[in-house]
C-alpha cells in the first residue's frame, strides 16, 4: 500500500501556488484494508475514504470504461493490482496526471511538467473524450490560469466531441456548476474564448454566443463587437471581485442585442426588452438559482436606464426603484448598479478604453434610493387614515419629493419639472 498526492495539488506546488486541498490516490490496497485503518468510507460511484486525522479524501487507485453517453456512464475498477500510472491515464490534462510520493518524488508520466513551463492545456489520452464535462473544465481552468493556452490537437478533439453529441449530454446542474466557477476565477472571458473556439457555446448558451460578430455604435464602444464587449464586461466584473450574482448579470445583460434586426445595426434600440425573455430562457434550461435569475433579468432590462440616470426626473427614478422592488431589496438593487458599472466601464478598444472614466450613477441613485427609503411611510399613513386609499399616492408623492430634493443637492441631476415619462428602452451608451 502506498499513497499519493496528485492532481491539481501537484500543479499548483509546481507553479507555486498555494494549495487548498490534497488529493489523495492510494495504490495497493482494498476497501477492507482502508477500513481497518480507520479510513471513513464517502465514495458513491468508487472507493473513496477521509482520513480520520485531516478528513482529506483518499480514492483507490482505478480504471474505468465508458458505457453511455454522457458523463456518468462509466464503470470503475479498483483492485490492488491497479497502478498508479493505470490512474493517471483517465485524468483530464497533463497537468493535472502527475502525482508526488511521501518522499516528494514526482511521478509524470505523461509530460505535465513541461507543459507547465509551456502554458499548454493538452489531454492526457483520448479517454480524456468519453466525458463531455472535461471540455467545461477546460475552459474554467482557461479562466484560472488565463497564460495557458488549449493545445490545437486538444481543441480539435473538443470540436469532435461537440459534434459527435457529447456536449448536449450534460445535465443543466452540472453546466451551471462549472459555469459559476469559471466566472468566478481571475478573467472569465478566457472561458468563453475555449468553449466558443470548440464549439461548445453554441450548444450550451446560444443566446450569447450569437452576441459575436454584432456591431455596437463605435462612438459608446470602441471594441464595436458586442462578443467582445461581453468579455471586458465580464473581466471588469472580476477585477472588481464582485459576487457570483454580479458576474452573471454582467454576463447576460446584452443578450437582446443578439436578435436585434441586421438591418438596424449598429443601433440596438429596445435591446433591453429583447433581452429579458432570453435571460429567462437560459436561466430556466441551466436551472441557474432564483438570485442569480432576478438580478440578471433586472439588469438585463433596466441597465439602460440605469446609464441614463443622470436624465432622469425624480418621478421616473422612483419608477425605477418601485420596478426594481428597491425599496425592499436595496442590497439588490446595488448588485444592479454594479452590474451595470461593469457595463459602462468594459469598452476599450487598442487607442480607447472607459475603464477608468467617470461613472457617477451608481453613487447618485443610492443617494436617491437612500433618501427615497428615508420617507416615513407609517407617518403618511397615520395622516392618511381617513382616507387609506390615498396612502400609497401620499407615500410615492412624499417619495418623489425625496428623490428631487437629493438630486438638487447633487448638482449633477436634471433641474425643472419632474414629471417627464418613465423611460424608455433606448440604445444610447448602453
């Protein structure tokens, strides 16, 4: 019996990258043997133990054979004849098939260490095939480790797997979990590059996929390519650490310009309105979570509204908070601002970039919003008992009220009446 750490333990000690978690292999020994020392038994589908001490995992040593499509039709095999290299064989990547010994010797059998020095994502063997989630994982570890490149026969063999079926196999929780982790790591458009070069994007989200190769006005965008736009929007997001609700809402945002009539390029006025259906188509196909869904529908439709803020009326910012539920979930609404900066500020092109320019609307309609809130409700309906159908007129009037006094005070708001329309859904610098 002898045990191993492998995987991505190893390869971030390689690239010298602190290390969360040991993966443990273990060649030589049964269940039973495990057992009896007081391993704790966790695996489903194969052997798997937590050491009674550190309750780090560790699996025997196994192979497996692919029986349906998809990626949990497999059979394992564990046995103590099984080797080590027998089990670096079925691993993804190269950099993740090499496995270090309680003495710190480094077996790499397949060459993971110099595609390490590389930047070279490869496959470690055509196994790497038989499971549709490992192109996911690719592409999250593109957003990981943005250096890396995807080696061509790797992203060839890819291309054969999204034709051969393999991608549309996934269940949509596993899709989204591999999603949400990629968008969370360091520059979540490498991620999209490696899914959309293989062809996987289409089959996945194409309602963002189609977002490639459609103009933008080049006076609000410089990169034109709303693809592109899309991917700096992302990146911003992750520059900024933003939450997981953030990065998505970002994500989806411009996906009615994806629709948008050719005939209308480069303008893409209603483009919001567009957009709030196929947010909800993708978030009902990949079962995306209720927090993610709102705040990606809510920036998808009012994003552009939220760039016009400085326009607006007192009564057609407090239209906008009603619409948003803000005077409930002000957090929300906030996430939706930040959404939205990462909108503004993710377009630059080789000789212009907004990433650094102003963006005072984030500040002033949490100014509003907080002088909105500060509107003692209670008070106008105790006024207003005798006539309780009037108390919601009162408590709006007495917020709009609020709203115009804040924006006076700001000095960067518009001045004259307030009763100008509630908006619209126009292209502008959205």
């Amino acid at each position: 019996m002898k045990t191993y750490v492998v995987g991505g333990a190893v390869r971030d000690e390689l690239l010298g990258l602190p290390v969360k978690d040991h993966d443990h292999v273990v060649v030589g020994a049964t269940p039973e043997e495990m057992v009896k020392q007081g391993f704790r038994p966790v695996g489903k589908d194969f052997p798997v133990f937590l050491h009674p001490k550190t309750q780090e995992e560790y699996a025997l040593a196994r192979t497996e054979r692919k029986t349906a499509p998809g990626y949990k039709g497999f059979v394992f095999h564990t046995s103590p004849d099984v080797t080590l290299e027998d089990d670096l064989v079925r691993r993804d990547l190269t950099i993740n098939a090499m496995a270090r010994d309680e003495d710190g010797a480094i077996t790499d059998p397949f060459n993971g260490r110099q595609d390490i020095a590389n930047r070279i994502f490869r496959h470690v063997s055509d196994a790497f095939a038989e499971d549709p989630v490992r192109i996911l994982r690719v592409a999250r570890f593109a957003a990981r480790f943005p250096e890396f490149r995807v080696a061509p026969e790797t992203n060839l063999l890819m291309q054969h797997m999204v034709e051969q079926g393999e991608v549309d196999a996934l269940v949509p929780e596993r899709v989204w979990q591999e999603l949400a982790r990629g968008l969370m790591e360091q520059k979540p458009s490498r991620m999209l590059e490696v899914l959309r070069r293989c062809g996987a994007l289409a089959r996945i989200i194409p309602e963002l996929d189609r977002l490639w190769g459609v103009p933008q006005p080049e006076k609000w965008h410089p990169e034109v390519d709303t693809g592109i736009h899309m991917q700096q929007v992302i990146d911003y997001a992750a520059s900024q650490d933003f939450e997981l609700p953030v990065r998505f809402a970002a994500l989806m945002h411009d996906l009615g310009k994806g629709i948008t009539p050719e005939h209308k390029w480069p303008a893409h006025h209603g483009h919001e309105g567009l957009g709030v259906d196929l947010v909800n188509e993708v978030c009902k196909r990949l079962k995306v979570p209720t927090e993610c869904r709102d705040l990606a529908v809510m920036t998808a439709r009012d994003h552009g509204n939220v760039s016009r803020a400085l326009e607006l009326r007192a009564r057609t910012v407090v239209t906008l908070f009603e619409r948003c539920d803000a005077f409930r979930k002000p957090a929300r609404f906030s996430q939706m601002l930040m959404a939205s900066e990462c909108d503004a500020r993710g377009r630059e092109s080789a000789d212009v970039s907004f990433r650094e320019a102003p963006y005072p609307q984030r500040p002033y309609l949490e100014n509003a919003l907080a002088a909105a809130r500060a509107v003692n409700a209670g008070e106008i309906a105790q006024r207003t008992a005798d006539r309780p159908e009037r108390i919601p007129e009162m408590v709006r009037a007495a917020r709009v009220r609020a709203v115009k006094a804040a924006i006076a005070a700001s000095g960067i708001g518009p001045d004259g009446a307030d009763d100008a329309d509630d908006g619209d859904d126009g292209d502008g610098a959205a």
